[in-house]
C-alpha cells in the first residue's frame, strides 16, 4: 500500500464534498451550526455515516473495476457495472440511476451560484462573472477526461483543507469565549435549519453528498492500486473531512450574527484574521468550487454521452449554460432548497448501502 497513492484518493475524496457550500461556509452553517451546541454530537454522526458508507462505495468501486471500465457492448461481453443496481437492486437502481444526474444538475446550479457568490462579496464583480468563469472551467476540465481531472482535484483537495483549517482554528482559538454567544441567537438560527431534528440534519448532509457522489466515488475506488489504499483513502478523506467540518463550525459559533446574514462566512471569518489571508482564501474557495462542478459536469455528462467525442462537448456546453442561467438565483437559497430535497431522496440509498454492506458481512 502506497501512502502516497492513499493521499491522492484522500485528496481527491475531499475534492468532491468541497464545493462551493462547504468552502464558503454556508453548507456547514445550515446544516450544523444553526442547531448550536448540537452540532458537535452532528459532527460525530456525520464521521460515522462517512466512514461507513464512504469505505463501502470505493471498496465496491474496486472490487468492480473492470467491470467498471467496461463499454455498453464490450468484447468481453460484460455489462458496465451499476452501483446503483447493486446497493437498490433492479428496480429502486433505474431510478437512482435516473435522479443522479437530475441532482447533480442541481448541484451545479449551486456551484456556479457560489462561484459568483464569492467574486461578488470579495472583489465586488456581477455574480453573473464568476457564474461565468465557472461553467467555462468545468467545461475545460471535463474535455481533460477524467484521469486528467483526478490528478488535478487531487492536488486541491488538500490545499482546501490546509486553508479551512487554518481559518478555523485562528478563529475558534482567537474568540473562544464567543462560543457562549450561540445560545441567545437560537430563535433566529433556527430560520436556518433545513430538518426539524439535529439529528436528521446529520443524516441529510450524509446522504446528499454520498449519494449525489456514489458514481465518482466508485469510479475513484476504480482507480487504486490495491484495495486496502481506495479504503484508507476514504478514511483519511472522511477524518480530513469532519476535522474541517468542527473547525468552520466552531469559528462560525464565535460570530453568529455576522454568519446568519453573510453568503460566504467563512471569507468573512478569513478577512478578520488577515487582508491577505482573505485573499488567498479566496482563490481557495474557486478552486474548491472548481473541484466540485467539475466532477458533477463528468458525472452528468457520463450518464448521456460517450467522452471525448464531439457531441461530448457540445452537450457539456449546453448542461452548463442551463445550470448557469438558473445560478443566478441566491445562493444560500439554492443551498437550503436543493440540498435538502436530494438529502431527503438520498436517505434511501444510503439505506440500500449499510443493508448490502451487512448482508456481504454475513455472507463473509
């Protein structure tokens, strides 16, 4: 087992959660900080959810490998291998099969959205710029094909970590005594809250991006070596993951106010601790958006037409010129809306996936 090779699939495991929700804070500051103090228990079953299903969806990945490289009608005559037919079975995985690129639509939506988002609070450009420059990128980085990509988000995954991590434990350090400040703004953080039980909260940030992320992070486990690294890779991606998660956490519990009314807190967050600093995060928060629409565009793109072909890339233009027209509604909106929709669908399959893990346990 390569560490070096772990670390790659760590990175690019992260790359895809770190978009532009998660990067700009407004993904974590719904679905965890806005319930307060129970945020942290969240956190807790947010790991566990990540370790468990995230482990299964890249050690299938690989344990599927050829089958997964396999063409519709290949010499082997091997049908391409379905994760979503595997986990739901015939029926429930046509449909799975059929709502993920509905919903990673929706998650590029969002992603162009934020992407505006972040030039307009910080440079002060039209959102419609960023949204722009965006959905140009991910049509670039899907004409790289996806070996290309991987090499690439690989690299980021990590930077983005660096940065988040750098901004949350400044600020949990610096304002720690602002933590008993959560509590008075209870009434108005629960406008936020996109599930009527903390826990729930949990489930749902679990299940949309595992399921919205099951087909890339199959095709990631596809790509290992062994299968001890895809596995370890998704255990070190998930700890990177939450680690990050409990920081931006806690700095946005130091500034409720400001993180209830901001699109981008986490900017904010970065701006107070130093000009330069906000800078450079916020280049960090493109590439994070960068990383997370690009995989979204492979995968809705994967789903119609064959890569590398010229009708390829002209269907990539046309699914990003639509998910651009609709970025131009609020950001944070669009997060509240879409993400907790899918959350909702997506609960299911994260079920079908502990119920085959289980039942190959048993088997075993």
């Amino acid at each position: 087992m390569s560490k070096k090779r772990v670390f790659a699939i760590a990175g690019a495991y992260v790359a895809w959660v770190m978009g532009s929700g998660f990067a700009t804070g407004q993904e974590i500051f719904q679905f965890f900080t806005s319930y307060g103090y129970y945020s942290i228990p969240m956190i807790a079953i947010t790991l566990v959810g990540f370790l468990l299903v995230g482990t299964a969806l890249l050690g299938t990945g690989f344990d599927h490998k050829d089958r997964l490289q396999a063409t519709p009608e290949g010499e082997s005559g091997q049908k391409p291998f379905d994760h979503f037919k595997y986990f739901c079975g015939e029926k429930l995985g046509v449909v799975f099969d059929w709502f993920l690129p509905v919903s990673m639509f929706g998650g590029l939506v969002i992603l162009f959205s934020g992407s505006g988002a972040t030039l307009e609070e910080y440079y002060g450009l039209n959102h419609f710029v960023g949204a722009v420059l965006m959905a140009s990128l991910a049509c670039a980085a899907y004409v790289l094909g996806f070996e290309r990509f991987l090499k690439i988000v690989s690299c980021i995954g990590p930077v983005i970590i660096v940065f988040t991590l750098t901004v949350g434990i400044i600020t949990a350090l610096r304002d720690a005594d602002h933590l008993a400040l959560v509590e008075y703004y209870d009434g108005a953080l629960s406008v936020r809250q996109p599930a009527p039980f903390w826990w729930l909260s949990a489930l749902l940030y679990i299940s949309y991006n595992l399921c919205g992320g099951s087909k890339y992070y199959t095709a990631l486990g596809a790509s290992a070596v062994t299968r001890k690294e895809a596995v370890w890779g998704a255990i070190a991606g998930s700890v990177a993951l939450m680690a990050s998660v409990t920081l931006i956490d806690l700095a946005m519990m130091t500034e409720p106010s400001n993180s209830l009314v901001l699109g981008i807190p986490t900017l904010y967050l970065a701006k107070r601790i130093s000009a330069v600093l906000g800078a450079l995060f916020s280049v960090v928060l493109l590439l994070g958006i960068f990383s997370s629409c690009s995989a979204m565009m492979w995968t809705i793109c994967e789903k119609f037409v064959v890569q590398g072909t010229k009708k390829s890339y002209l269907f990539s233009v046309g699914v990003a010129a639509a998910a651009l027209l609709l970025g131009l509604f609020p950001f944070a909106s669009l997060i509240g809306h879409i993400y907790t929709a899918f959350g909702y669908i997506g609960l299911v399959f994260i079920g079908c996936v502990v119920k085959k893990r289980i039942e190959n346990r048993i088997v075993k």
